[in-house]
C-alpha cells in the first residue's frame, strides 16, 4: 500500500516538473534575451565609463504600484522607488550610469504642480550643471501625457527626456513595467535621441509630447498619437528607429510662475441640452481661463456659447478644444471666434490645451491674437 502511494506521489512530482519546464524555459529564454541584448549595446559603448549619464526621476504610478488584496489585479500605486525599480531590470547597467531619485510618491490622477514644478527644475538643474546626458522620468498613466506636454513646453535645452509607465503594477503576472523602462533607458542614452523634445516611451513605440494620449483604460496599446503617430519605434532586439530626423527647429519655452503656481484654468465639457452653468461656475470659482471640451469641431449649445463669449469680455481666456479624439479645431468655421474672442486649440486635446493655457497666462500672454499665435507656433 505504501509503495502504491509513493509511485503515486512519484507520478504527480514528475507531472508538475514536466509543467514547470516551458516557464523556466521561457524565462529564461527572456533573460537570456535581454542579457545578449545588453551585452551588445555595452561592447558599442564601450569601457563603463564612457556610458551616457542617465539621471531616473520617480513620481509613483502604477508602474511602482503593488498587488492590494482588496480585488483580484486591485493595487497601490507608488509602493516601489525608483531605485529599486532601476534595481529590477536586468542590462540597465550594461546602457547607461544609472542614478535615481524620488520626487513623489503619488498615483498621476494626484499629479499637480508641486510635482511638476520639482520634475522641471530638477531636470534643468541637472541639465545646466552637466550632470545627465539624458533624464527618464517615471509616472503613471492618468495624467502622462499632461506632464509630458507640461515639462516639453518649459524645458530648455536639446538633451533628451522620456517619460515612462506601465499599464500594469510592477507585481503583476506579466507587468509590462520592467520592458517599458528598459526601452525608455535605450532612448534617453541614444545620442539621436536629442533635439526632439520630450518623449513618451511605452509598449515599444516613441511618441511625441504635442500628440501622444491615451486612448483605453485597461489595455498595453493605449498610449497614440492620433494626429501624427509614432516618432518612433524602440525594442530589446532591433533597437531604435526613429521615423525622421530631428527637426533642429528652436522650440518655444516658457518661464514657471514665481509663486509656484499655475492659474486656475477649467475644462467644460460640452454635451446634448446643454446650459451656461458650467461656464457661470467656471467663472464665479476665479478661472483666468476656461477651455470647451466641444463637441465637433469646437462647438457646443447657445447658451454655453453666449456664456463664453460673455467671459472672454471679462478678460478670461477662452479656448476652444474637441471632445473627439482626433482632428484640429478651426477658427472661424462654426463659431466667429474673431468676433467672439476665442481661440482655437488645433489639434490640442483638452487637458493639453489647459496645460499651454496656464503656461501662456502666467507668462503674461493673454490677447486673442497672441494665444492663438502661440498655440499655432507649437504645432
């Protein structure tokens, strides 16, 4: 009878041996990748000292996030630094000088600008004082494609910065966090890499500050740009390819308000039966400007119309942006801005377009004529 038990025990240890050999085997055929992949890009750089200086900037998100019992794939974010975020993946060393430090602790729909002001002035500190070839900056991805645009618009220099976030926490099954910042780590030491502004890098495609979004809750393919796409295109095995050369043109920048703060601009966002409340709301909290998420191109009811055209008398910025998740918003076409005094977004989605609102109105720029020249001047 005992004998009979341990051949049966024998069986089962043999079966989960057998199952357990493609994901060692897997694994390790991962690791093997990645490690072949390293080597090569460290035999280009040559001796360790001549490795570009990355400086790595933690904000939280989910890509530092880990497992909460509370639901099956429930998490915290920010739970990881970003020390030992750049601690876990293997080959970073073989790329760049790796250091790393925390600048929050926060999931990206608490981004604000406290965060955003510490990012820009530690990323420029770093700059002008030669300290980094390059910066990646890691984050959530709520509100990535804000601080993207935000750090791209008051960011001097031609150094590249990457901006980096998973989709999935860094304790998941198959956490897309690790591969994501290996890429951004690849773009942020390649020398073509400079001159293009900063950068977002997920799911092994580059993308633009002005363009990039994210267009799907849940799923990996969520980061596009849906008016120009991808700038370009980064893996483990084929390395970087970018889609055209660096521009060379001199971007605007602008100066960070000396009270650290931004002006309050709203979003109202348009929809069927719509009244003026929203804006009237708007207005009576103090907003300096206001941006309709419009429907169409730009455009909403009557009344919110007149209730626009009412605030822009008052000396409120008034930004005309889209709903829809891709085209430009034009002037004069639906709506007479110039009679109105709005300005037009182009292909500015609205959160964007608040972004380069506050910056605009806390660097003094406030006529019709001015703002639609500077939103013009960054596509």
């Amino acid at each position: 009878m005992r004998k009979d038990t341990d051949r049966q025990a024998s069986r089962r240890q043999s079966r989960i041996s057998m199952l357990s050999i493609p994901v060692i085997t897997l694994a390790l055929s991962f690791m093997i990748t990645v490690a072949a992949h390293a080597a090569e890009v460290g035999k280009d750089a040559g001796p360790a000292t001549n490795l570009p200086r990355i400086l790595v900037l933690a904000t939280g998100g989910t890509i530092a996030g880990q497992a909460d019992p509370r639901a099956s794939g429930a998490y915290k974010s920010g739970q990881i630094t970003g020390e030992q975020l750049v601690q876990s993946v293997p080959g970073l060393d073989k790329m760049a000088k790796l250091s790393a430090e925390q600048i929050s602790s926060i999931g990206s729909q608490d981004m604000n600008d406290k965060v955003w002001f510490a990012l820009a002035r530690r990323i420029q500190q770093a700059f002008d004082n030669n300290e980094a070839d390059g910066v990646v900056v890691t984050h959530g991805t709520d509100t990535l494609e804000e601080t993207t645009f935000f750090l791209d618009n008051v960011l001097k220099g031609d150094k590249p910065v990457v901006i980096v976030g998973s989709m999935r926490p860094a304790t998941a099954v198959s956490a897309d966090g690790p591969g994501n910042l290996y890429e951004a780590v690849q773009v942020a030491a390649d020398p073509r890499s400079r001159g293009r502004g900063v950068m977002a890098v997920l799911n092994d495609k580059i993308e633009g500050a002005r363009s990039v979004t994210k267009t799907n809750t849940t799923s990996l393919e969520t980061f596009t740009s849906p008016n120009a796409g991808p700038i370009g295109y980064v893996d483990t095995a084929g390395g970087i390819r970018f889609m055209a050369q660096a521009s060379g043109l001199k971007r605007a920048t602008y100066e960070l308000p000396a009270n650290d703060q931004l002006p309050r601009v709203e979003i109202v966002y348009s929809h069927a039966n719509m009244d003026a409340v929203p804006v009237e709301d708007a207005i009576s909290h103090g907003a300096k400007g206001i941006v309709l998420a419009g429907v169409g191109d730009g455009n909403t009811s009557k009344q919110a119309l007149d209730a626009l055209e009412l605030a822009a008398k008052k000396g409120i910025v008034v930004v005309r942006s889209t709903r829809v998740g891709s085209g430009f918003v034009t002037r004069n076409v639906e709506v007479d801005d110039d009679k109105n005094g709005f300005v037009v977004s182009e292909d500015l989605n609205p959160q964007k377009a608040r972004v380069l609102t506050q910056l605009l109105i806390a660097n003094g720029v406030t006529s019709p004529a001015k703002l639609q020249q500077a939103f013009t001047a960054t596509w």
